[in-house]
C-alpha cells in the first residue's frame, strides 16, 4: 500500500531540511527484502553486507547497510 514508503521519504526529508544531513543511514536484515524496498525507493543504495550484525535469539543474522547521500 505504500504507507511505509511515504513515512521513511517524509521522515528523511524531515531530518534532512532540520539538521542540514547530507547522509543518512540505515541497516536491514538481509532476508527482509520488503523493508530493503522501502529504502529503495527512497533514493537508499545498497552499500554492502554486514556479516552477523545482529544477535537475535540464539544467534547472529547478516544486515544490508543502505545509505542516502545528497
């Protein structure tokens, strides 16, 4: 539907115009591609994968970092 879409581009722009960023950045789980999207189609390029960022119950999960510059 496109809501998260629309909630990250605004937050971005927020934050962008309110403190002058010229980067932000964000880090998913390799596996959520739906939220890797999200960034996407936000102007987010993938940057690389983080090898076990995330301990997460009995073990450690792979992150894409993604970022946006202006």
């Amino acid at each position: 539907r496109g809501i998260m879409t629309g909630v990250v581009g605004g937050l971005c722009e927020h934050a962008r115009q309110r403190w002058q960023l010229v980067r932000i950045s964000a880090s998913v789980f390799s596996f959520n591609r739906a939220s890797a999207r999200v960034l996407e189609k936000n102007g987010f390029r993938c940057e690389g994968l983080l090898h076990k960022a995330v301990r997460k119950d009995d073990g450690f999960l792979d992150a894409l970092l993604y970022a946006r510059v202006w």
